[in-house]
C-alpha cells in the first residue's frame, strides 16, 4: 500500500522527459511504474498529461527572519513559494537581524522558522569581517553555504569582507568543500560612483545604473576567481547579470577551478527599461542589463556555465518601494519574486525561446541539489530520494498582480506580467502543500534539510 500515487504525468528529469506513475511511501519516492498499472494507494492524484518534476529548488531567496519580519517572514515567503510550484529553498543570511554568523544565531533562527515553514529549505550562513572563527562552528550546524559581499553595505550588521577575509574563509572552508557565494560588485567602484552621484545631486535611475556597472560586476568577479585559484576553494558567484561575466566563470571552470555561477529570471526575461520605466519597485543589485545581455545570457544557461537559477527575493513594503517618497538611492533594492520563479522560467524558456523543460529540470532542481549537497533527497526521481512533485499544466495562464501575490507584502517589478505555464499541484515529501493557486495549512511542515557530504 503506497500514500500517493501520482499518475498519468510527464516526469521531466535534468536529461530526459518520460511517462511514468509516482508512488510515494512514507514521504519517500518508493517506485515508479508505468501509466495505468494498477496499484493500491491511500491516494491518488491524476496529474492529466501534465509536466512532473522532483520538486524545484530555489536556490536564493531571503525570507528576512528574524529582524525584518515586516518584509517577509518563513510563513508567508514559504506559502509563496509553495503556491508558484517551490519544495526547497535556501535561505539567505539577510536581510535578519541578528545575520546567521554563529551557532547562536543559527539557533535562535531555527527555533522561529521551523515552526512556520510550508515547503523544506536549506540556509545559507553568512560570512562577514567579524565572523572567521565561526565559521566552522556555522558549518557543522549543517548550512549549505557561505554568503559574503565585496560591496559597501551601509550600516548593516552583515558587513563586507575584504581580499584578506575571503582568502582566510576559502582555506578555512576547503577542507569541509563547503561552498562560498559572492555578491560581486566592486567595493570601491560602487563606493565612489555612488558617491559622486550624490555629491553632484544626480538621482536618476540612469545615475543608479552607471553606478552598478558592468565593469563593477566583472572587477569583483575576477577578483573572486582569483582567490578561486589562489586557495582552492570552492567560489560560488551569485545572481551573475551579464555575459561577459558569464565568460568569466566559464573560463573559470575551462581552467578547472572550483568556480560555479547562477542568475535569475529578472535578467534572463526583462532589461534595464523596466528600471526605468518603475523606478524604485524595478531597484535590485546587480542591475538589469541590455536586450543583448539578456539574449547572450541565454547561451550560458544552455551550455551549463551558469547552472543554477534562483529567484533572489528581497521584498520591501510599500514605503521602501515608493518612487515619491525615495530617490533611487534611499529606495529598497530588491524584489518580489518567489512565487514566480518556475512560472516566469517555464514561460520564458519552454513557450518563448522552444527549448526543452528538462533544462528547468537542470537548473531548478538537479544542478541546485548536486552544487549544495542535497543530492540524495533532492533533485532527481530517485528511489529513496524525497517524494517532492510538482505538476505543472503547460496551458494554465498566470497574471502577476497584488490579489495573486502571496507574499507578505504586494509590491513587485512584475506586476501585470502574464505567461502560461503553472502549478496544479506541489507535493512536498508525498504532502500536498499547494494545489491551484492556494496554499494548504500546514505551516511548520517543512523540514530543515542539512547537506549530505
């Protein structure tokens, strides 16, 4: 007798697209059968011809708990994040207050998120100047990751490391093959463009994106790649904006350093004009690119360079979005993004551009589950493996706006974009969690997965 048998779908691994029944036993992927075999389950979801994959990884997002709860917080990011087809995700260590640097806080976190979750996460630690002798402690609690930036930070208590700071982490680290992920913008580029500006009360959102370069973007780079070589250790390069960047890391990898990259959806489908265009609610760091970046990135998501993709969600309120109340520079940089992830990536990729669903089947689950050590629960239909499932009805139109949003606040750079392509069902370790659009009640489900090493 099985829990959950969930047939008629299309499985969509890294490689391949096959028809084939799930059967879930305890939470567990425990057989695989063909279409139309007749087994015995407690229950049983049809999933109607549709698109099946082993759940979807997010690899980026910050859920701000504790200390920016008014933000977002576990509860209402994770019931996001279900409802838009997510089964894990990785949270970042800010914006919290106090950031996840030590055993302490990691504590302190966990005791707050573990009863909120919908869907399982990971978290990332965080790595800044006043950490280094926590890092190890961090590491053994069982994060996935080390997140640092090589940009000013303003008065944040998560503050940027130098050269010195990271050459210690990544041979503090290498021993344990823990990755390192970078926020690469040069510090004191970003610093004196920044600076200027302001000096000389230029405020437009031109002035903000020359200020957030490309050439920052790729000084920091290559200056991460450096230490990549230098160490040994193992340099993650986050939320990467442009192909020359892209080149970079592929190089990197042609060279046989342990350098990985990722982006996100905002600089795969849409272009400095909608900074432009909304201002404030469009600010994130690194910015939006050109149509050409966009198109070139493209080539680097198919050749594996970049392998990862994640949502990078940072909301802010109303306030910290609004254009008549901000300049560009007081105005939050971030953006509303979670719920979307795999619906904006199936529209772009499998509906817009013809290519195949497998390639979310690479960069949302597979490679996100081999780059974090989660490979062994996530990321593939394993037996044994965990039994996550999302179902995705490839005609099944979605429209962004505040009364579809299911973030805590409603502010996005998104708003009033439409695609096809959308979650009927997410299935995490055989529960429903999300089915059409709404969130279950079953928050404090989800499970703190630590990586598998």
């Amino acid at each position: 007798m099985y829990d959950l048998v969930v047939k008629n779908g299309k499985l969509v691994t890294h490689d391949r697209i096959f028809e084939a029944d799930i059967c879930i036993r305890d939470g567990k992927y425990a057989a695989f059968i063909e279409n139309g075999e007749e087994v015995d389950s407690k229950k049983t979801i049809d999933a109607k011809g549709n698109f099946v994959f082993p759940g979807i990884i997010d690899c980026h997002a910050h859920l701000n708990e504790p200390g920016f709860t008014w933000r977002e917080d576990f509860a209402t990011g994770t019931r996001a994040a279900a409802v838009g087809g997510t089964t894990t995700l990785i949270d970042m260590p800010l914006n919290n207050e106090p950031p996840l640097t030590n055993k302490k806080v990691f504590d302190l976190k966990y005791g707050l998120i573990s009863k909120k979750a919908v869907v399982d996460y990971s978290l990332w630690g965080g790595l800044v100047d006043y950490n280094l002798n926590d890092l190890v402690g961090l590491n053994d609690c069982g994060v996935a990751a080390f997140k640092a930036f090589v940009c000013p930070m303003g008065d944040s208590s998560f503050t940027s490391v130098n050269l010195g700071h990271i050459k210690e982490a990544l041979e503090i680290l290498k021993p344990h093959g823990t990755i390192c992920g970078f926020h690469c913008e040069e510090y004191g580029l970003v610093l004196e463009l920044e600076k200027n500006a302001k000096l000389e009360n230029r405020n437009t959102v031109r002035d903000f994106l020359d200020a957030h370069s490309v050439l920052v973007e790729y000084v920091a780079t290559r200056n991460m790649i450096d230490m990549a070589r230098d160490t040994g250790g193992k340099v993650h390069i986050c939320h990467i904006s442009h192909p020359s960047v892209a080149q970079l890391v592929k190089d990197a990898i042609h060279e046989g350093l342990s350098v990985t990259g990722e982006t996100c959806p905002h600089y795969l489908g849409f272009t400095e004009d909608l900074v432009i265009e909304k201002g404030a609610p469009a600010k994130c760091t690194p910015p939006m690119r050109t149509r050409d970046a966009v198109e070139q990135l493209w080539d680097y998501v198919l050749d594996g360079t970049l392998s990862c993709i994640g949502s990078d969600h940072s909301p802010a309120d109303e306030k910290e979005k609004d254009n008549e109340t901000n300049t560009i520079w007081t105005a939050w940089g971030g953006l509303n993004s979670i719920q979307f992830l795999l619906p904006m990536m199936f529209d772009m990729a499998v509906n817009q551009r013809g290519y195949s669903p497998t390639l979310l089947g690479r960069t949302l689950g597979y490679n996100p589950a081999k780059l974090f050590n989660l490979y062994g629960r996530k990321g593939a239909f394993e037996i044994g493996f965990d039994g996550d499932v999302v179902i995705l009805d490839p005609k099944k139109e979605w429209h962004i706006s505040k009364e579809t949003l299911m973030t805590m606040n409603k502010v996005s750079a998104f708003e009033g974009v439409s695609g096809k392509g959308f979650p009927t069902h997410t299935i995490v370790r055989g529960e429903v969690v999300a089915e059409n659009g709404m969130y279950k009640d079953v928050f404090g489900y989800g499970e703190f997965i630590k990586p598998i090493k």
